[in-house]
C-alpha cells in the first residue's frame, strides 16, 4: 500500500471531521437536531446495521427516490452516486458496465432480492442494461472490500437492488399498474399484486420495456432496439411462530440489437445485423428458524442463478454462453448482549459452457469449479460511543489455494448527529472460466496458471444526520495486487492470453454526498476524486473508462401543491481514457473522452387517489457524448407514463 497516501488521507479525513463536525454543532444546526432520528438497516451485510453506525460509505436510494426519477432503467437510477462510472455502449440495452472506487467491472457483486446476478458465462460482471427500474423499491451501494461477508468478486463492493418482491414488510393487499408510451416507439407496462392471508403472504410482478433504440454507430442510420420481460414471484409460508418458509423467484427474457466492429476499415462499430437473445432466471430457497425467548436464530438458504446468452450476425449463429451458480448456506446468528455475531459455512458451484461454430478452432467447451466456505461476522459497541464490526472468511477452492479475505472497522459518535469512521479490508477475485480457459481460439486462448486477484483498502469518513441534512464524506486508498490482465499477446501461440499483472494497480478517491430535505424541496448532490493508476512492466498509466471526477445534483420539489411534482437530476462526468484499436497494422492508440453532462426531467401530475399522469425526459439536451469510443451515447428520450394505484 502507498504509506505516504495513507498517512495523507488519514489526515485529511481527520481535518475534515473535525471542520465538518464543528459547522454541523453550530447554534444554527443545533437548533434542527431531530428528537428521533430514523433508522436505516444495509442489506448488504448479514447483520442489520444502522447507517450511522457502519464503519464504511454507502449510498442508498428509496422507493420515493425511485418514484420521483420516473427512470425507464437501472442506469439511470445509479448514475451519479459516488464513485461509480459507467460504461455504456449506446442505445437501452447495449452492455452497460459499472466501476466502482476505479475497480473492474467484474469487482463488484450485485445481489438482487438477496440473489448473487453477476454473470458466470461473461467473465463474472453484471450487465445493467438488463435490470429495468419497475418495481424496484430500494438500491443499496456497500463501497469497499466485502469479500469477507460474500466471497470472491466484491473488490469494489456490493450493489443490492430489492423489487416488490423482496420487500420484508409486505401489504395485507395491494395492486398496481403503470403504462407508458415514448419516443423511439418506446412502449413499457408493469404490474405488481401482493396479499398477506393468514400465514400466507405472495407478491407478484411482471414488466415489459420495448425500444427501437438509437443508432449507436457514428455512420449509417439503423437504429438498435430492445426488449425486456421481467417477471418475479415470492411466496412465504409461516408454518409455525418458529418456522418461516420463503420461495422466490425471478425471470428476464430479453433481445437486443447491436453492430459489430469495423476492423478492416474504420476500428469503430457499423451498421449490421446483429442481435443477443438472453434468458436470466434467478431462484431462493429459504427456511428461517426463530426459537421462543431466544437468542439464537439461523437460516438456511439454496439458490440458483442462470445467465444464458446466444448471438445471431445477419441470422447466422455466433457463439454463446451459460453460466450457472448453485449456491447453499447456513448462517447462525446470535445475540450476546450489546453484540450481534453471524457464523456459518457455504457451498458453492460454478458451471461455465460455451458453444458456437467451429471455424479456426472448436469453442465449445464446458467447465466447472467448486468452492467450500467458512465465515463468521460480529458488530457490538466497545463504549458508550464506539461501535466496531469486524468480519472474516475462508475459501477452499478447488483449482486454486486457499484464500482468506476480512474486514474490520470502527465507528466514532463524536457528537448527537455527526459521527468518523474508519476499516481496513482485504477481499480476492477468482479468475474467470474466460481468462483461463479462452473463447476464441483463432485470437483468444486460455492460461490455467492464472491466480486470484486480491484487493487492499483502508478509509476514513465522517457522516452528519440531522432533522433536515444528512452528509457523508469518505477518503479510501486501495491496491489491486495480481491484477488480471486479459489483452497479453503470447508470441508463441501467435495470439492473446490472459496474464497476472507484475506489478500494483492504486486507486486513491474522494466520494462525498449530502441530502438536505426542505418542507417543499428536496436536494441530494454527490462528487467523487478518482486517481486510478496501473503499474504495468515498470509503466505507470491511468486506468482506462474510469473520470477522475464525477458529479450529480438531484433537485424534487411539489410546489407545495397536492397535484404536481417536479424532479430534475444533473449527471456529470468527466474526461476519462480509452482505447481505440485502428485496422492492423496500426498500433492502438489511447484517446481522451470528452466530459459531458446529462439532464433528466420528470414532471407527475395526479389526477385522482387513484391515478397519476407523469412526462419523463432523459437527456434533455440532447448531449452528444461517448462512454466507449465509436458507440453513440442514448440520445434525448421523452416517455408518457400513466400510473394506478387503488
């Protein structure tokens, strides 16, 4: 780790607690402090924490936050939140990779409904343009190592999402529905129904998105649509006042159409007839036991995710994936006075084929690995104002030696509503069944030597809550040792490999963010630092698709009318790098990005109880701008919405 960085960053985040903490107990703040201030948990740990009280920054959006944005995707919701950059290629349903705190795209773990998504059959990374904002009710975002709580590949932390059917609290009875019909010939519809009787309680959803998209080439005039089917199912079952039984389950079917890459003539993306057709199927079993004036609670849970992707170019078959997680565990909780402890152990098997066309060599192919867990977590007060949570685990994998990750921090209450923070944490990525096994033997071949990746994070923040105000700000130093390269040109073979990088990768970064919420106005406005750095064969270079610095203004207001709403979001980004690959024998070349700014509008007026009318408009402006070089960022959207809610 770069000690003089650490040293740096302790001291500045030490300078700006205290100057924070000396603004925020003015007279003019104290005069607002709250009588009960409202307690938030994380789900992204195992053990329920107060958002106060957890020694790490986290971003959190709620099902008002998600209403108000009127968002057609997921992107759109997380865009702008501190430290994360997107990468998106284009039109609504182009892949979309996120980063965050400079990581890969495939360091950070989402969980949907508690469901590990990330993509087996895609090198380990979650494509966002696949999760739709309907009937999502609550986004999470865990920054830092939490490999130690959820294992191999939560480098740059976790991303948990909830839908109506992964809620907790469910209502006796409830329906909704929403239409909506836009530009692009953009049509989406949703439903949700949930009802609690007796002992049985069901929640249901299903959403449907259908886009002509954009032309996401910088020549011809086709665009690329998309279309989206997600539905979800939860079912509980109280067997008995000890007992609770949970079924869940979750599919996406969706198609998306995207042009392929020039390399003869330009290096940049086309006009053609391309298209992925792709199935998503994410399944929970859970049995929770809760004995009678105890302690002492456990829960068993299976779970299964499919990700399977096939390619078709001017109809013709290219190739495809399917990656698969079976996953059991069976974690024990206890109470031990002021203390919460978790322990327990998981199974995990991961199952990765291949199939396509034989032309210069033959990849099909199918792999598999398992991993054997141990892990234990514990959170209590060590005084009257300390609060620690430390968390540790244990791997045994089968093709590779065994790993332990951990993480501990401590949280300081130096005041009624302004608390410092700070953990140290150390997590692992496993390589992926692309980057040792290859997936086009006439350019691409495997390496089977390859080692887990493995991360080093220290931070140090405040957080400030009040009646109205809430801030946070943290400062983290993180090195990436044993970083996976997978562009490495083996001369022998006379093709590209995958290799561990010889040297360090450090990302240093600033994330700040407040929410200030008025009687008529709400604001929330967020700024990331970001100095990504790659040690490279004695090279130091800057870490590619990742803004030093970022930024956002959300502004929501009713007017003080019961009628209308207004909501407004200003998304900065700013100048990054990538890699433009011209046709051979040209060398590539790293070209600059230019910042750019995108403006979201949503206006509701409601028209009853019952119903409500809103207009959205994404990127108002009609920004021209680029997240990959040669593919077109989404241009402006307008989209009708009509929702009813009995």
């Amino acid at each position: 780790m770069d000690v003089s960085f650490t040293h740096t960053a302790i001291t500045k985040a030490a300078a700006s607690a205290a100057l924070l903490a000396f603004i925020s107990s003015t007279p003019t703040f104290a005069q607002s402090i709250a009588d009960d201030i409202e307690t938030l948990t994380v789900t992204g740990t195992r053990l329920p924490i107060e958002l106060t009280k957890l020694p790490a920054a986290v971003s959190v959006l709620t099902e008002s936050d998600i209403k108000a944005s009127g968002a057609l995707q997921l992107t759109e919701l997380i865009r702008g939140l501190p430290g994360v950059s997107l990468s998106q290629s284009g039109s609504p349903g182009g892949l979309t990779e996120v980063r965050v705190r400079g990581s890969e795209t495939n360091h950070l773990l989402v969980l949907i409904d508690g469901v590990i998504a990330n993509d087996i059959g895609q090198g380990s990374l979650i494509d966002l343009a696949h999760l739709t904002a309907a009937n999502v009710t609550r986004i999470e975002l865990l920054k830092g190592p939490q490999s130690a709580r959820w294992g191999s590949g939560a480098i740059g932390g976790v991303l948990s999402i909830t839908t109506k059917a992964g809620q907790t609290q469910q209502p006796s009875k409830n329906v909704s529905m929403s239409a909506s019909a836009g530009t692009q010939s953009t049509y989406k519809g949703s439903v949700n129904t949930a009802s609690q009787h007796n002992d049985f309680g069901l929640n249901a959803y299903a959403g449907y998105l259908q886009t002509d998209g954009d032309n996401i080439s910088r020549v011809g005039n086709e665009d690329d649509g998309y279309n989206n089917l997600t539905a979800g199912l939860n079912v509980s079952f109280e067997a008995s006042s000890e007992h609770l039984l949970n079924a869940y389950l979750r599919a996406v079917d969706y198609q998306n159409d995207y042009d392929a890459t020039d390399f003869l003539s330009t290096g940049l993306p086309a006009d053609s007839d391309n298209v992925t057709r792709g199935f998503q199927v994410s399944s929970k079993l859970k049995w929770e036991y809760q004995p009678h004036d105890s302690d002492y609670n456990s829960a068993l849970t299976a779970q299964y995710r499919k990700d399977k992707n096939d390619n078709t170019a001017s109809g013709d078959d290219v190739g495809g994936t399917t990656g698969e997680r079976v996953e059991f565990n069976w974690t024990h909780f206890y109470r031990l006075d002021n203390w919460n402890v978790a322990a327990g152990a998981e199974y995990l098997q991961r199952l990765f084929s291949q199939r396509g066309p034989v032309v210069f060599g033959d990849p099909n192919q199918a792999q598999r690995d398992k991993t054997y867990s141990a892990f234990g977590e514990a959170s209590g007060n060590l005084g009257d104002n300390v609060f620690t949570s430390v968390s540790a685990r244990f791997d045994n994998n089968s093709e590779f030696d065994n790993a332990s990750s951990y993480r501990a921090g401590l949280t300081w209450q130096v005041h009624n509503n302004v608390s410092v923070f700070t953990s140290y944490g150390k997590a692992v990525k496993t390589p992926t069944f692309t980057e040792r096994f290859g997936f086009t033997p006439a350019s691409f071949i495997g390496n089977a030597d390859l080692m887990p990746e493995k991360s080093e994070e220290i931070e140090v923040g405040i957080k400030t809550r009040w009646e109205t105000l809430s801030t946070q700000v943290s400062i983290y130093s993180t090195q990436l040792e044993d970083e996976i390269n997978g562009f490495v040109f083996d001369p022998a073979a006379g093709a590209f490999t995958a290799d561990n990088i010889d040297g360090e990768s450090l990302r240093d970064g600033v994330d700040a963010e407040f929410n200030w919420r008025g009687e008529m106005v709400s604001v929330t406005g967020s700024y990331s630092y970001l100095n990504a750095q790659q040690d490279v064969d004695a090279v130091n270079t800057t870490e590619l698709r990742r803004a030093r610095h970022q930024g956002a203004l959300t502004v929501s207001s009713d007017f003080g009318l019961d009628k209308f709403s207004f909501y407004t979001k200003l998304a900065y980004t700013g100048t990054r790098f990538d890699t433009f690959f011209p046709p051979f024998p040209a060398p590539s070349q790293t070209l600059a990005l230019s910042a750019y700014t995108l403006t979201n509008v949503n206006v509701s007026y409601r028209i009853s109880n019952e119903w409500q009318l809103s207009l959205k408009v994404n990127n108002l402006f009609d920004t021209e701008f680029e997240d990959i070089i040669g593919y077109v960022g989404q241009e402006r959207r307008a989209l009708v919405t009509v929702n009813y809610t009995p």
